[in-house]
C-alpha cells in the first residue's frame, strides 16, 4: 500500500521554499556573482515556461542529424517499405551505427543528469546548481547508437523533457513560495492530534521515491508536497491552512449523505445466485446450498418481519469479498469440494451471502481481486495507491485473505476505512494480537491479526471469543413431521464417523482401541472419500459409502444414533447437523487443552484460546443428553458413554441461533446497531446527571449498585445512561478471580463478557463500587486492565481502548469484569438489544 511506514532516520529536513548550493550561498546571491551571459541564459530558462521546446529541440536536432548521415542510403529501401522502413544491409553499416550509438550516449548521459537534478531538488544544492548540472550534460553531445534503438531514444527524450519540467515547475513553486512568504506554511507540523506527523515526513524524505503512486498524487520531493500528501490523501498530518479551501482534504470532507432507504426483505434468492457466478466447485457447492435452504429462509424473513413490526430499517450498501476463494490467494479449497476436503467456510459465507440478500440490502459479491478493484472504483493501473475520497460501500465482508488483497492491491487506507470492514475470522482474534504494537513488544504476533481493528469487527463461526462478534451459520431445521420420522426410524446401534478424509482415521491404533470398542456394541459407518480404493486406514469392519451428496449424508444421519468424532476437525458445522438430525455427539476430551501453545494446528492463530474438546460449543452450550464428551484414553470410560447412549432417547435439536431466524435476527442487530465509525467521546462519569423530580442534578451517589439475588452490579437505575449498544439496562459489573479472565467469570456466572461496556467501567467509581481500595491508580496499556491487585492495593485503568480485552488474565491481579444478560438461545444479543 502506497502508506508512510515507520519512521527512519533520514537526512537533515530542508523546508519548502528558499533553497542553497552546498556552501550555504542562496541562489539569489549566486546569480549576482555570474557574468551577464549566464545571468541571461539562466533567466531565460527559468522564465520561458514550455522549457520543454528546448528539449524538444535537441530530439529533432539528433533526428536531422541521424538522416543527413544516413544520406541517400534511405533511397534503397525496397518498393512498398514505408520512408521509415530501413534495409537489413543498412542496420549493419558500420558508419550509421556509430552515429547512433553516439545520439544514444549523449542521450543517456543527459537523462541521467535529470536523475541527479530530480536527487538534488531534496537536497540543499541551489536551482543554479541544477542549471549548471544540466548545462554540463548539454556540453558533453556527442551523438550515438544503433538504428534500431531510435524508439528508445524518443522515449528518453519524452523521459527527459518530462523531469526537466518538474524541476523547473519545483523550481518556480518554491520562487513563488518565497515572494509570497509562504515557505514558512510548509513547516513539519507538531500538533498532539497529528503525533505520527513529524515520522511520517522524515519516512517520505527518505522513501518517497520508493512507489510511483506518490508521484500519482504530486508527491515531488518538497516538504510542501509531502505535507499536502499527509493531509489530504492520508490523514497523518493536519489540514494545511493555506490550501484552496475549495478542495479540502477528502477524508475532513463532509459528504453529502444520500437519501436514507428502507430495506426489505426479500424471499427471491434468484438474483443471489446469478451474483455468486460459476466456474469452480466452491460456488457450486454454495449455491446448491442456497437453493436446498431457500425456503427456510423465506419463512425466517417473514417470521422476523412479524416479531420487528415492519420498523424501519436503514438498506446498507454491502460488499462481500469472498478472498480465501480468490485464484490470487491460491484457492486449495475448490479444488476438494468433491475430495472430502473442508466446507466449513464455504457454508458460513453462502448463509453470510444468503442473509444479507434476505434482509434487504444491496449486495455486491467478489470473488476476485479484479472484481474487487471493479466495485471499489480504482482506476487501472494505479498499483498500490491508496483510495481517496469516500468508500462507496456502508460495509466490508471480507476474510484475512481478504485484507491481505485490499492492502497489497488495492491499498485501501485502513486508517480511512477500516470502521466499515467485518472480518469473517473462523477462530477468533483477541484484542492483545490485534494491536499491533502491542504484539509485536509482548510476543502476540503472529502472522495474522495485526490489524488494529476494534475486536468485535472480527466474526465467529461459534460464540467462542466474546471479544469478537458471533456471525455463525445455519443448519437444517426440521418440522414436527420430520421429526417424529426420525424418532420412528432410528437403529438404535448405528453410529457414523465424523471423517471424511482417510488421514483422519490414523488416530484409532490396534485392536482395544475405541473404535474396537464401539464396534462391539454398534454398526460402525464411514463416508470417506476415496477415488478407486478402499482406503487402507478405514478397518474392514466399517462401512464406507464413500464421499456422499448431501442429502444422501442427511438420510444416513437421520437413521444413526450416534455421530463419533476423532478429535479433528474442530469447530466445524458437521456436529450441529448430525444433532438437529437426533443424533447423539460423542467427542473426546482433551488433557491439556489444545492451544497455539501445545498444538501445531493452532500454532500461529490470533488467539490464546484453549480448547478443552473438539466442539467447544457442542460440550458447553447444547451439553447431554445431546453430546458426551469423555476420554477416549479410558476405554471403561469409553465402553460406559456407548452403552450409556443406546440406552439414551433424544429428539432432534437445534439451537435457535442456529436457525435461518436465528441469524438474520443476529446479522439485522449488528448492521443497524454497531457502528465503528462514529468517534466514541470519553466517558466522563462526572457529566452524568440523576433523573430525580423536578429536574436533574449532579451525580453525587455511586454510578453502580447491588443487583437484587446476585453478586454483579448494576448501572444505577436514576442515573441518566449514556447512549451505548448493548444498552446498559444488560450491564452487570463483576470482579474475577487472580488467574480467570473475564470470559470464565461472567460465564461462571450465567453471563457473557461484553467488550463494548468496558468504557464504562474503566474508571475509579466502579472500583470504588466494587469497595476496592486502591493506594495507587495508573493508567497504563496493558491487555488485562482493568484490573487490581488486594495485597498491594495496585490498581491500573485502560489507556489504549483497542486492548479492552475479555480474555485476557493474570495470576496476581483481578480483573473488573462487563457482564451482561443474554437472550435465550441467542447469546450475541442481551435481552433488550433488538
């Protein structure tokens, strides 16, 4: 991305206007000590503004003198060649050839002069300086070269007349600068809300030159250039007073906002699937989905219309770059749609794709960087320049690929839009990966995250992070009738592997192992993928019905009693379905937990997270009868979770934020609720007023109480609560316990942490609420804050609001927890948040 990157040391600053020759003359003095004919010739170059003609010039002069050479050789062209159009015999004179390897020399010489003169106008060297320069490559003509390089010649001479230009438009900005005193305007700013300014403009001294797309914005090597760049393409720098103030910097423009739209749901996905395109067998798969689901989003639509009461809700202008399926970010997923490879994310972004066109906003998919460059409206050819103007999308879905793509192709400006971009992130990223500085000096970096976003702008397929948003999927729901068919038609000894890849079946060794053991009690199923084998890992016992479509998977699970997963994959959408199919989920349990600092599959994820089974989500929040999580090391353990379930009776289940409903109730919350854009003021507890009778007053009593039958606080019902979402009728303040972050200990709690509600209790009146007393308040950068210390009565505030973090823990301090109530069945959202 055309951005300023670190600061670096760089050479001492020259300011915008008066310029000197490296002995400290200013040039006005140089040109008072020159004779009369070099005062004439200079000012004559400096006056004559199309100073290119002279250039020009010495183009047609080499061009005469090529063909005065050439002589009547010219007339030995064959009958039909053009007057341009020289024998074969010709190119090979001796004569001709070193008279054009003369022009080419000469050439070169003076194009490299312009290389030196475009170096020395960041210099301190005086504009007679460069005049000489110039002079000297003028002096050393000496024509050359070979006849077949005359296109060559022409173009550096275009080259040349073009940098000369630029240095003599340089030369007369600054003259300008300096007659209009305003060489002092193009000072390195130090203003405390600009404080990356001053390393910004040392980087460009030194770096300018290093991507064309400066120069596409006028970057000329000026500090003055520098500065205009900083303020009105980037936003490093403040707005420089003395610009036209008819064309402001882009990014302090107010934009005329369009007329508001009403969306509307909609039930006809045919336009959909004509935007997901064709062409691989990942699209494929996605819209074969969308087509079986079709219905039961059209029910959800209407259901949810009914429960919001056709309230308004604002058409957002959407774009979904779909970036892990992009041929430039290599794509290896497609390619095993039909080998048993993973779908997980191919079924999360078509119900992503599917809900955001039921809800009724406009859409634009890309599965391509060049459809991607299409939608944002960059021109062809600007490489990695950054965009400017207003982002013509309200939101971003993308993935890491995705992000990767915008900021190497595009080079979309994070720091200009990145409030609009939601990143579908499978396994979440914790606020301490996020920024990153901070994982960079604490050892969280790894080669994701990074990206300094706010962490809820980071999507889930399960509700494992509480730091991000939870988008997830949908499964199957099935009808009253469907289900009491199943029950019917249950085999009671019947169990299905959870693995259609044969590496996964490596796992179960010699004959005790656990699947020795199941096969004892049940009829042990396969749907393994093979293309002319039985393959080797699969026991001879079980049987395979190779790779299946997925209807034919859902009649096989409506008649199993048991799904059986391996340990891997995790976190994927099969165990829901087999559930909402009445299967029983047997999985193991895993000593230790596997995090990214134990296990090579997590290694390098954004996030500390341990993972204490297979299916987190299936072991805490579905639980038995529906899923057994046991040890798959203790065969008696084992041996008891099989006959345990055959003497099990369930009905098929499915979580309600797992339905079509489900989601679009979600996804509508988060697209007219969050917004990352608007600056959040500081929260002041002291601006806020009592709603007492007879008009309002200072608060003067604590901001939280006691909640009836709990040990959370509340806000304070009288006290008038700033406009926040989740509101604050869902906060409840907790503290942890030395070693628990916040996600244990609202959940041991029945709550869920809430990041957005951090802001409001970083401040000395929760500690005080919490009667925590502190000899010392600071205010530091730290994930784990805030938070305090009892034995040495330490007590430390957030200073930076991208580290409010739900995960994070220590053993020596206790954390001030934002819990909050959740709706049943829907914990992404509290009880009062629709």
């Amino acid at each position: 991305m055309c951005e300023p990157g670190e600061h670096v040391r760089s050479r001492p600053v020259r300011r915008c206007g008066v310029s000197s020759d490296v002995r400290g003359r200013p040039f006005w003095k140089l040109i008072t000590g020159c004779t009369d004919g070099k005062i004439m010739v200079r000012r004559c170059l400096l006056t004559f503004k199309p100073f290119r003609i002279f250039v020009v010039g010495i183009g047609f002069f080499s061009l005469c003198f090529l063909m005065t050479s050439l002589g009547g050789q010219f007339s030995a062209k064959r009958l039909g060649d053009s007057p341009f159009t020289i024998r074969t015999e010709v190119l090979g004179g001796v004569e001709s050839r070193g008279v054009l390897r003369k022009i080419s020399d000469m050439l070169e010489v003076i194009l490299k002069r312009m290389d030196s003169l475009s170096k020395l106008d960041n210099s301190t060297a005086s504009d007679t300086r460069r005049l000489d320069e110039l002079s000297s490559a003028i002096s050393r003509f000496q024509p050359a070269g070979l006849v077949e390089r005359i296109q060559a010649i022409a173009q550096n001479v275009s080259n040349m007349a073009t940098r000369v230009e630029q240095i003599l438009q340089n030369s007369m900005l600054q003259g300008r600068a300096v007659r209009d005193g305003t060489s002092s305007q193009c000072e390195v700013p130090r203003d405390l809300r600009f404080p990356e300014c001053p390393g910004k403009v040392d980087w460009m001294r030194a770096r300018w030159t290093s991507d064309p797309c400066y120069a596409f914005y006028g970057v000329d090597g000026s500090d003055c250039s520098f500065l205009v760049y900083l303020s009105e393409v980037e936003w490093f720098c403040p707005p420089l007073v003395w610009r036209n103030q008819s064309s402001p910097p882009t990014q302090y423009v107010t934009q005329p906002k369009a007329p508001k739209r009403q969306a509307a749901f909609r039930t006809d996905l045919s336009v959909l699937l004509d935007q997901v395109g064709a062409g691989k067998e990942s699209l494929s798969f996605m819209k074969r989905r969308i087509r079986r689901l079709a219905q039961q989003w059209a029910t959800a639509a209407n259901r949810l219309d009914a429960t919001l009461e056709q309230r308004w809700r604002d058409q957002k202008k959407i774009l979904v770059h779909v970036g892990f399926l992009t041929e430039e970010s290599g794509d290896v997923f497609s390619p095993k749609v039909l080998k048993g490879g993973p779908l997980g994310e191919m079924v999360q972004w078509a119900d992503i794709l599917t809900a955001l066109h039921v809800l009724g906003h406009n859409l634009k998919i890309s599965m391509s960087v060049k459809e991607l460059q299409g939608f944002l409206g960059v021109p062809p050819g600007r490489g990695s320049c950054p965009l400017t103007g207003p982002l013509p999308f309200d939101l971003i879905y993308t993935d890491y690929h995705g992000m990767q793509q915008m900021k190497q192709h595009m080079g979309l400006s994070l720091k200009k839009h990145k409030c609009h971009i939601r990143v579908i992130d499978t396994f979440g990223t914790e606020p301490a990966y996020n920024h990153e500085e901070y994982a960079t000096l604490h050892g969280y970096r790894t080669n994701w995250g990074y990206w300094n976003l706010n962490a809820r702008q980071y999507m889930t397929m399960f509700p494992h992070t509480p730091d991000n948003s939870f988008m997830g999927f949908v499964s199957e729901e099935l009808n009253e009738t469907e289900k009491r068919s199943i029950q019917q038609n249950k085999v009671n000894n019947m169990a299905v592997v959870y693995g259609k890849e044969a590496s996964m079946w490596k796992v179960q060794q010699g004959k005790d192992g656990f699947l020795q053991i199941l096969h004892k009690y049940m009829e042990v199923h396969g749907t393994v993928y093979y293309e002319t084998q039985r393959p080797p890992e699969v026991p001879a016992f079980v049987k395979n019905h190779g790779l299946l479509p997925q209807h034919e998977l859902q009649q096989l699970l409506r008649k199993a009693k048991l799904f059986i997963g391996f340990g891997f994959p995790y976190e994927g959408p099969a165990p829901l379905e087999a559930i909402a199919n009445g299967c029983i989920f047997l999985q193991p349990k895993f000593h230790p937990p596997h995090s990214s600092l134990n296990h090579e599959f997590f290694r390098g994820k954004p996030t500390s997270r341990e993972v204490s089974s297979q299916h987190p989500y299936a072991e805490q929040y579905i639980g038995k009868p529906h899923v057994m999580t046991v040890d798959y090391n203790n065969s008696l353990e084992f041996d008891s979770a099989i006959r345990e379930i055959m003497r099990t009776k369930v009905e098929p289940y499915l979580p309600y934020e797992y339905t079509c409903e489900g989601m679009l109730e979600r996804v509508h919350a988060y697209i007219q609720n969050q917004d990352f854009c608007a600056l959040e003021p500081p929260f002041i507890p002291a601006n806020l007023s009592r709603q007492v009778s007879g008009g309002g007053g200072r608060v003067r009593g604590p901001l939280f109480v006691p909640l009836p039958n709990s040990t959370a606080l509340g806000w304070a019902s009288d006290v008038t609560a700033p406009p926040a979402w989740p509101p604050l009728s869902s906060l409840r303040l907790l503290v942890s316990q030395e070693g628990q972050s916040c996600v244990e200990a609202c959940h041991a709690d029945g709550l869920v942490c809430e990041p957005a509600h951090f802001r409001f209790i970083n401040n000395k009146e929760a500690l005080r609420g919490l009667e925590v007393q502190c000899e010392v308040v600071d205010s530091e950068i730290n994930h784990i804050l805030p938070a305090f210390s009892a034995v040495r009565r330490e007590c430390g505030l957030q200073r930076e609001p991208l580290l409010f973090s739900c995960a994070g823990y220590s053993p020596k301090y206790r954390r001030l927890c934002p819990c909050r109530d959740f709706r049943r069945g829907q914990v992404a959202l509290c009880r009062d948040c629709l």
